[in-house]
C-alpha cells in the first residue's frame, strides 16, 4: 500500500483527480493519507475533507523556509507518507526537504517543461508564440521545475486564446496525466537515469 501525501495552496483540483482516482481504484494499491496546505484559505481543503481525507493547514508565518518545511516533513513522515505529490503548491522546497523523501517528491507543471518554468507560464507560452504547450509531471529535485519528467501531454495553443483559456484546457490534461503518473510510480516499473526516467508498463492513450 503505497502512502501518498499531498501539498496544495489553492483550489487542490489536482488533488482530487488523484484523490478520486486512489479511491475508484484506477490508481492501485495505494492511500491518500493527508492533504496539507500551506494557506488557511485554500479551496481544495473542504474538497479534501469532503472526500474521507485528513487535512492540515501548516502556514509558513514568517518563519524561515527550512523551518517550515522542517514542521511539514515531520508530519508527512509521521503520517508513514512514502510518495508526496505536489498539487499546486505554489512554494519552493528547501534542499532538506527534497532530501527527506529523495525521488520520492512529484509536482505537475503546466508546460511542457523545460520551455517556461516559473509563474503564469500560460502567458508566457503565449508571448512566446509556441504553437503547443501542455502539462509535464515530473519527479523534484534542488532546482526549480527541473526534475526528471515522468511523462508530458500536449495542448494546441489557439490564436484566440488567453492565458485563462488555455490554462483550461491545460488542466484538463494535467488531471489525467497526474494520475497516469502516480500510477506508474505505484506500479514500481519507473526507474530513473540521471534525467530520464522509463516506464516499462502498460501506458494509458494519451
Ligand atoms: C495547476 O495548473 C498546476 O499545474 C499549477 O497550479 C495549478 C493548480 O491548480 N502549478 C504550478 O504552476 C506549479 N509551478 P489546482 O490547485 O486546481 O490543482
């Protein structure tokens, strides 16, 4: 059984994708066993709870990062968390964070990473004039949004679009490949190699 924790800042629908997903079994053998925030506020709480799921808000309150990031491992690890996925958790982790749960940390992205990391990369996607872009879902390391990808889905940028309308359309492919690539870490058959990572089971259509 394989012990997720997820960390959000917002509106968490990320989180329940994978949430729904745990629990309808089409990610298998596996638990959402707390969802915690790092804003008092964050819509995806009440979702959370709604759902059967613990919840804790651990703000950072002036704190230095290491310390609040200190204050949020203690209570992953307390929990017997093994996989921590990040779903819209709009911080970044300390090296003794990414330390504590070493390829163990997953964050989606909604770009084809490594073209726009960083804040409103929907704008950024569109500035540039790329006439695709999408989600990646990728293993955190030290660096921002520079991890090992696990897998990436595309999206058609459209002439008329803004960034909101193509942050919609983005995040419908990130839900389902967030849950493609918690499935393939659960199943034990993706390794990783420096900056690539191979799965060798069976892939969902993209
Ligand atoms: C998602 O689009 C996610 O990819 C993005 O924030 C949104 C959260 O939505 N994350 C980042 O930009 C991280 N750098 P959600 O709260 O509904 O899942």
């Amino acid at each position: 059984m394989a012990c997720i924790g997820i960390l959000i800042s917002g509106r968490g629908s990320n989180m329940v994708a994978l949430v729904d997903a745990v629990a309808s079994g089409e990610i298998p053998a596996s638990e959402v066993t707390v969802v915690i925030s790092d804003k008092a506020d964050a819509a995806g709480l009440a979702k959370a709870r709604t759902r059967g799921v613990e919840t804790l808000v651990i703000e950072k309150n002036g704190r230095k990062r290491e310390e609040h990031d200190a204050e949020i491992v203690a209570a992953l690890k307390e929990r017997g968390v093994e996989l921590v996925c990040l779903a819209g958790y709009m911080r970044l982790l300390s090296p003794e964070f990414v330390r504590a749960f070493p390829n163990r940390i997953v964050n989606i992205h909604p770009s084809l990473l490594p073209s726009f990391p960083g804040l409103n990369v929907q704008q950024q996607a569109i500035d540039a004039g790329v006439k695709v872009s999408g989600c990646t879902v990728h293993f955190v390391n030290e660096h921002l949004d520079a991890g090992p990808i696990i897998l990436q889905r595309v999206v058609e940028v459209k002439d008329d679009d803004t960034a909101e309308t193509l942050a919609e359309r983005i995040l419908e492919q990130e839900h389902a490949a967030y849950v493609d690539a918690v499935r393939r870490i659960v199943s034990g058959r993706l390794t990783i190699e420096g900056r690539r990572t191979t799965y060798s089971g069976i892939s969902d259509k993209a």
